[in-house]
C-alpha cells in the first residue's frame, strides 16, 4: 500500500511550467488522501490556465500511478485569481479584480489593436475579462469587435456592457455614431471616462483590460488617479520617433506609482506571405532594447502582417477569428506573460501621487 510520503516524493517531481517550482513545496498541492490503491488530491493555481490545466493534471496523475500499491488517481485542477491593485487610496471598482492599461506615447502604433487581442488571449487563458476603450476623441472599438448596437439601461443609471467573443466591452463609439467628432475639452473627456468606468454593471470580472488613449494627458491621469489600476502595458513600434514618445508613457505611470508590466514592439517587421523574405520596415527590435534601458520586461514582438490588419478591420479579431495561427499565439503568450509580471509585481500597494497638472 502506498503511503502519503511516498505520494508526496513523487508528486514533488512534477515542476510546475509556469513558476518553475514543485506544487508540493509552494503549497499548491492540498487535500491528498490514500485509501489502499485510491488516491485523491486537488492543486489551486495562483493563475489562469485553462488551456494548461489538462496537462498538469495529466502529469500529476502519472506521476502518483508510479508510486506502486496506486490503482486510480482523482486529481481536481483549479485556477483561483487573485486581485492586484498598485496603488493605496485610490477607490476600487467593484467586482472587478484587476485593471490593466494598455497605452502609447503616440497614435498609430497598434494599440487598440493590441489592446483588443491581448483582453481576448486573457479570456483564452480562462479569465473573465472586460473591456473599456477609454480613446473617446477616437473610439476604436465598434469597428474591431462588431459592434453595432447600443448599450441598454434597466434602471435609467446604470449601463449594460455589450457582449461580443466572450468579453464585456464598453465605449463611447457605442453611444454616438462613428462619423460623429467628439469636441470636447479635458474635463468633458475626464467625467465621461469616468461614468463609463463607474455608471457600467461590470460584474465579476477577473482583469478590465483598457485601451487608452495616445498620450500624457487628462484622461491617462483620470483613470490613474480616479481606481486603482493593477499595471499598465506600454506599445511602440521600433522606431526611435515612437519609442521617444513610448519612455514618455512609461516615465508617466511610474510618476503615478502604477508599475509598467512590460513593452510590446508592434509592427516588429513583415514576413512576405509570397517569398517569406522578412523585411523590418520600422528597424527591428528598438522596444527590446528600449525595455532593456528601462529595467522593464519585453512583452513580446507583434509582426506587420495582412491578417491581422483584415482581421482587426472586419471585426473578428485573429485571437477569435485564427486561434489556432502563429500570430494568434503570440498575443496569447503576450497575454500569459502580462498575467505573470502582474502576479510578479504584487509587492504592496503603493499611495499614488497627487499629481497637479500644470
């Protein structure tokens, strides 16, 4: 008959993929039970893993049937997502978890693009995942999920979020028509940022991924310093011109006490569809080596490709549209390495600065 140090030695063999450690030593591993040739035991992940879990699972499993004396194994994986919040004194919103913002210093880098697909490799990952597009001079995101119906309201105060591929989203494109001019000054953009923030029945969301608008201006310091955003995912192309304007971004959110999860360099080069001969039409690799200088994580490389553009255009986005596509990948290994350096950076919440705009 097996015993449970003999489980535990052999289960301790199992090393987890994405935190490189046994789930014995760090506790994962709970509720081990040996009943003659039966054994059960449950594992709580500290982090989504949807597409993971069969495969933990099924090294768990094998590892407890080498142990001699097991007959069958019971093993119950599970993903429990924790909330991160960077800043003290700055209100929650509740239900929802974590907030991540996704900004650029400039306008044209792919950002929304980036945004989008990168809330969609969350929701891969098995996380509950909003959606804000917070670009209210440029909204976004009617054309790239879709969307052409307006939100409802039960009550006359608070707005339902539309559903589309699994995420709950929100804009004000979904409010006026598209060819309409939003001339408003900063404080009309900062109060209607911040209904959309708060006048929106969330719900239970694990992450509210938002996509903000280009810049260093009113609506990045509203939602800075109006909730309590987890970290913040800067994008720049390689080119020194973005990425001059991409430090200016990342020097912002540190001055707001919100940690900067990583940079991701879009449009990184193009892999010609008909030869495969790559070009690097914007340089090559200037985020990395930006990332590098600032003492922050690369994210990832986006390349410059037909698909994605046609694919963001038509409103399937590739993470939905091609899951199963390289370039579909990347956004979701993006997405699984934003969710780590988020976990990573969960030192304490820092008070975020009064910052006084001039």
């Amino acid at each position: 008959m097996a015993t449970t140090e003999q489980l535990l030695q052999a289960l301790q063999a199992v090393i987890d993929p994405n935190t490189g450690k046994d789930f014995v030593s760090t506790k994962t591993l709970k509720n081990l039970q040996v009943e003659g040739g039966d054994v059960s035991f449950e594992v709580e992940l500290g982090y989504p893993a949807k597409s993971q879990i069969p495969g933990i699972r099924q090294a768990l499993i094998a590892a407890a049937k080498g142990v001699a004396g097991v007959a069958n194994v019971s093993a119950n994986v599970t993903s429990k997502i924790t909330a991160h919040s960077a800043q003290r004194g700055v209100a929650l919103l509740p239900q929802v978890k974590n907030i991540v913002a996704v900004a650029s210093g400039k306008g044209g880098v792919g950002k929304s693009t980036t945004a989008v697909n990168l809330a969609l490799g969350l929701a891969a990952n098995g996380l509950t995942t909003g959606l804000l597009d917070a670009d209210i001079y440029g909204p976004s995101m009617p054309r790239m999920l879709g969307v052409t119906e307006k939100p409802e309201s039960a009550d006359g105060k608070m707005l339902k979020p539309i559903e589309k591929y699994g995420l709950k989203t929100m804009s004000i494109g979904y409010i006026v028509n598209e060819d309409t001019p939003m001339i408003w000054r900063g404080p009309m953009v900062s109060s209607a940022l911040e209904q959309m923030l708060r006048d929106v029945e969330w719900g239970n969301l694990d992450v509210l991924v938002v996509d903000m608008p280009p810049g260093t201006g009113d609506a990045q310091l509203t939602l800075a310093q109006r909730v309590a955003l987890a970290g913040a995912v800067i994008v720049s192309t390689p080119q020194d011109i973005a990425l001059v304007d991409a430090r200016k971004g990342l020097s912002m959110f540190r001055k707001v006490a919100v940690p900067v999860l990583g940079i991701v360099e879009n449009m990184s080069y193009f892999l010609c569809p008909h030869c495969g001969e790559r070009s690097e039409i914007f340089g090559h690799g200037g985020a990395r080596e930006e990332a590098d200088k600032l003492g922050v994580p690369f994210l990832g490389e986006v390349p410059l490709h037909l698909d994605i553009r046609t694919t963001s255009d038509s409103g399937h986005p590739i993470v939905v549209s091609k899951p199963d596509s390289a370039h579909a990948q990347v956004y979701k290994n993006i997405a699984g390495r934003v969710w780590k350096q988020l976990s990573a950076n969960q030192r304490g919440a820092r008070k975020a600065p009064n910052i006084v705009v001039q």
